[in-house]
C-alpha cells in the first residue's frame, strides 16, 4: 500500500488453487500471462491479493513451484492470517481480533477426545486447528464439537470440506471477514475502488459472504 502514490483505482483478489495457479498448465503460460498485464497496466495504482487456504508453509512452497509475483497482501489459512508485502509482515490487529473466544489449546483438548478425527501435521496455526475425518463422520463430530466447545465459552465455526478436511477457526475469521476488515481498516471503502473477486468455484462464494454483505451495505 506505501508504495502507491495516490488512492488505488483497482483491487483483484485471487484464490490461489485452480484460479491464480493453474496446475494443468506445465508451462506456467496463463500465471506469466498474467505477471506481464499485472506490471505493465495496473501495479502502478491497484493492489493484488491472494487469498488461500493454504498455510504459511504450503503457500511459500508454492511460490517455489511456480512464477508468482508479489502480492502486496496475503490471505492464508483459510482467512486466519493477514500479512504485507514480500518480507509478509503479520496484521497485529488482525490477530487481536481472532483473539477474542478463542483458546487453541481448549480447542485441541477437547478434539482429541474425539477419535474419529484425524489431525493434519502441517497445517496447524495460531488460529486454525485442522484434521481429517471421513465424510459420514463429518456432521456428528461438527454438531458435537460445537456444543462442547460452545460450553467451554468459546466461540468458533467449523468448516468441513473436500470430503475429508475440517477445520476449527475463531468464529470472526474467514475469507469474507478478512476481506472485510481490511477494506475497513485501510479506509479504501470510501474510495472509488473497484474490487474484482476470483474464487475457484461458485461453491467458493460463501467464503465471501460477509465481503459481500460488508460492500454493500
């Protein structure tokens, strides 16, 4: 954001899987494609970001198999983590948020008591607890879960997805919510921004839904 001169015109706000990074695309093609207009027409006054579901860890795994540029923010971890620029500087208040009713080690406890999950090795963070479960299982342990962890005074929300992954969040974080907060916190709601929103899916689009709700109100 420092290095834009005046207000930015144009925001693009990209998942990253099968929409950003096509994987069918050994050449790398479509991303270089796009590297090239993003440089030469709009880096000089829009703002990129990438938001993925991916952790610190997968998502700089990433960046080395393919040719992506620098967005100036990322998303990660399913809308837990906020950082700028390339050296991904953390959003602290951002993180003072997802703070509030949530205790990871509440969370783990009491999720461990439940041995139809599975935890994932690499994609725990501070405000993202992650397993797998198989897909029948998958409403009996969120219902549950729920309750218990209600009772423990937290607040949370569960998302089950693929089939396979689920993941225990704070209940402000998320795709949308961090959207939302920044369009917030960097006064760019006031501006004439235009604000183009790429997901993999319509499926996707719920993620947003409290992006969506927060622009047009």
């Amino acid at each position: 954001m420092d290095r834009l001169k005046a207000s930015a015109r144009l925001m693009i706000v990209s998942d990253l899987d099968h929409t950003m990074v096509d994987h069918h695309d050994p050449e790398n093609r479509s991303i270089l494609r796009f590297n090239a207009l993003w440089e030469g027409r709009y880096r000089h006054n829009s703002l990129l970001v990438f938001s993925t579901g991916r952790s610190p860890t997968l998502y700089k795994q990433l960046r080395k198999e393919k040719p992506m540029i620098t967005p100036d923010i990322t998303i990660m971890s399913v809308g837990t983590e906020i950082t700028y620029g390339k050296s991904m500087v953390p959003d602290d208040g951002w993180v003072q948020f997802l703070n509030q009713k949530w205790d990871k080690n509440i969370v783990i406890e009491e999720s461990s008591k439940f041995r139809e999950l599975t935890r994932q090795k690499t994609e725990q963070r501070p405000h993202k607890v992650s397993f797998y479960v198989e897909k029948e299982k998958a409403q009996h342990v969120t219902e549950a879960l729920s309750k218990i962890l209600e009772g423990r005074g937290l607040d949370v929300k569960i998302i089950y997805s693929g089939g396979i992954d689920l993941d225990i969040l704070p209940q402000g974080a998320g795709k949308g919510q961090a959207l939302a907060y920044l369009l917030k916190n960097l006064r760019l709601r006031e501006s004439n921004l235009l604000i183009l929103l790429f997901v993999v899916t319509l499926e996707m689009t719920p993620s947003y839904s409290a992006f969506q709700e927060f622009t047009v109100s």
